[in-house]
C-alpha cells in the first residue's frame, strides 16, 4: 500500500524540482537583462560611446536593446507561469509552502506589470507631451539615444531637479526595483519549495541532532 504513494510523492517531487530549475533560469536571465541595461545606460551616459553615428557596432546594441524588452516580458511571463504551476502542483499534492509561493506568484504579477513597455503603446494623438508617458522598467532604444544624457552638455541648463529625478528614477530607479522584487519573488518560492520538498525540515532535524550531540 505504501508503494504508490511514495511513487506519488516522488513524482511530485520531480515536478517541483522540473519548476524550480526553469524558475531559477527565469530569475538570473531576467537579472540579467535588467543589469545589462542600467550598464549600457551608464555606458551610454558616461562614456564616449556615441549613439548617434550609424555603426555595425550600433547596430547589433539597437538590436540588442528590441532583444531585451521582448526576452524581458517573455521571461517575466515563464516565470509566473512557473510559480502557477508550482502552486497547482502543491495544492494538489496538499504539500507545505504554497503561501510562500502564492505570495511569489502575486509578486510576479507586479513585476510583469512594471516591465511592460508601457511607453511603447501609450502613445496616442491626446497625450501630446514627450514626457507624458508612464514607462516600463526596460527602456527602448529611442529613449537611450534622445534621454541617456539629458542635463549634460548644451542641456545641462534645461533639466530642473524634478525633471532629473524622474530621467534618474526611469533609467536607474525602476530597473532597480525590478531587480528587487525579482529577488524578493526568488527569496519567497525559494523558501515555499525547501518546504515542500522537506529540505528545511532536513535540515531542522541535523540542527537537533548536532545541538544533542
């Protein structure tokens, strides 16, 4: 009688370790897009490399750029389907640790929302003004080359301290909290699978074990 339900554990098992190991894909590609661009923003600011003169060189980065909002969204996408899936997988198999994971997906929701490109579509006829935009944490190209050195050179007497402070906060500060809650998401379903899977249970244990001894 025992057999299938160890059968049945295990193959639980499987399926969260399958999860996990697309889940931990999911987080290091997007941290990684997300500091690429705050590089390349501080490259781009900071250096002489110019974003105005058609290179092959320019080429591939503008290439690069399209590539990380779209690989961005997509992750971001994989990975909330990754938690959803862990979630069902816990539910069903009634294990502990779907409140980490479920807080998790839910913060993976917000973090879909804050990397949509929401600057690439809200631009219609009625919202005239440049600035009149509300963007997502991955810029586009277009806002790398007009925005990446506002308040240098012949524009360093154009831009107030609210107007720096937001090109600051759309360059620097949303990829920053992007970054964030991409951490705390890792942090929170890392800790819901130890649970499911018995590791900190394990690990409970050998702490008892070596405080006896």
């Amino acid at each position: 009688m025992s057999d299938p339900l160890i059968a049945t554990q295990a193959d639980y098992a499987d399926a969260l370790l399958t999860s996990r190991l697309a889940k931990n894909w999911c987080f290091l590609i997007l941290l990684l897009l997300l500091l690429g661009q705050i590089g390349l923003f501080l490259v781009s600011r900071y250096t002489k490399f110019d974003l105005h003169t058609p290179t092959r060189t320019l080429d591939m980065v503008h290439y690069a750029v399209g590539m990380t909002g779209f690989f961005a969204l997509g992750t971001t996408l994989i990975y909330a389907v990754m938690l959803l899936l862990m979630i069902n997988v816990m539910v069903v198999g009634r294990l502990l640790g779907v409140g980490k994971i479920t807080a998790a997906f839910v913060w993976c929701v917000l973090l879909m929302v804050i990397v949509f490109p929401w600057q690439a579509f809200l631009n219609y006829a009625s919202l005239t003004g440049a600035d009149f935009k509300i963007p997502g944490a991955i810029y586009t190209w277009d806002e790398l080359v007009n925005s990446s050195r506002f308040g240098m050179g012949d524009d360093s007497g154009s831009y107030t301290i609210g107007q720096a402070v937001l090109k600051w906060s759309r360059f620097i500060g949303f990829p920053v909290v992007a970054i964030l809650i991409n951490i705390m998401i890792q942090a929170k379903s890392a800790k819901g699978l130890r649970r499911a899977l018995g590791e900190e249970a394990i690990l409970t244990d050998n702490n008892v074990v070596a405080l006896r001894a």
